[in-house]
C-alpha cells in the first residue's frame, strides 16, 4: 500500500474584525513580556557562569 497523497493548503484570505485583531495582538504582546523575562533570566545566569568560567583567564 503506497500512500502517497499529499493534501497541501494554501490559505488565502482571513475575515477578521479590525477591533478583534487588535485586542489579539495586544493580548499576544502582554503574554511574552513573561516569556520574555524568563529568557532573560536563564540568559543572565548563562553569561553569568560563563563569565566566572573564563573571566579571570586573562589575567
């Protein structure tokens, strides 16, 4: 059994009040100022290990 139909879609217009799509986007921004913050977080503590590893090797 060759099961080799392949479905592509192409999506080519999307109705969407102007006023909903605002609040989605707003909505979207306020939801990754955590993610955000938790990137920044984890990002600060590698920099911060790294930079003990190999900050004193120039001296």
């Amino acid at each position: 059994m060759d099961n080799n139909n392949e479905n592509h879609v192409t999506i080519v217009d999307v109705k969407m009040p102007f006023l909903s799509m605002v609040i989605f986007m707003v909505k979207a921004a306020i939801a990754s100022i955590p993610a955000f913050i938790i990137l920044a977080i984890i990002g600060a503590i590698v920099f911060a290990v790294l930079g003990g590893i190999f900050g004193g090797m120039g001296h």
